[in-house]
C-alpha cells in the first residue's frame, strides 16, 4: 500500500494546501412533531472531504476525485488527515502524471515515507 499527501493550490493565497478535518460533523434531527435529542459525530470520508474544497481551492475537486479514484481511493486517517492510498508505486506515479497533465502545478501528489 502507497500513501500520500494531496496539495492543492490556495485559491486566495495560491501556496501549496491540503484539507484536514478539524472537528467531526455534528449531526441532528429536527422532528415536526417531537423533540429529538439525539445528535452523532461523523467524519468525513475522503471524497466527501475534496468536495467541500469547492470554491477554496483553484480547481474542480469533482474533477481531482475522478482521477485519483482511477488509479487509487482517497481515505481521511485517524479521522483528520486526507491520504491518497494506492495498492502500487506505479499507480501513484501515474497518479502524479495524470495529475499533472490535467492540472498543471495547481494540484500535486507527494508521497509519504514509511517511516
């Protein structure tokens, strides 16, 4: 298994950012005819994640999430970091290219050392 970090431009400051999730989503119910008290925490999932970079970062995350699920899946560990995850080091290379050749410098895969 091959991990990695994905970097996106900054759509306001155009440095190098990748998103994390800083606090579970707090989920609730609103009953027309009762209370509810019931709320849960959910993360996000990796795609979900990308999605809600809209608008915040210099390109399509629809776009981004359909070429890395091409070669690999996104996944959110320990319930705060985006990796990319691949079964081999040629996928994530060929990651790397097809991000590249549809983005330009505006999204990078870097992979991560095991340490």
């Amino acid at each position: 298994m091959i991990r990695g970090k994905l970097w996106f431009r900054c759509a306001a400051m155009h440095d190098p950012v990748t998103p994390m999730v800083a606090r579970p989503a707090l989920i609730g119910w609103e009953a027309k005819q009762r209370q509810v008290d019931l709320q849960i925490e959910r993360s996000f999932n990796g795609d979900e994640l990308v999605r809600r970079m809209k608008g915040w970062v210099t390109v399509d995350p629809q776009k981004v999430i359909e070429i890395v699920s091409r070669f690999g899946r996104l996944k959110v560990l320990d319930d705060t970091e985006l990796v990319i995850e691949t079964e081999k080091s040629e996928d994530f290379q060929d990651l790397q290219k097809a991000l590249a050749e549809t983005f330009g410098k505006e999204v990078d895969a870097e992979q991560i050392s095991k340490k």
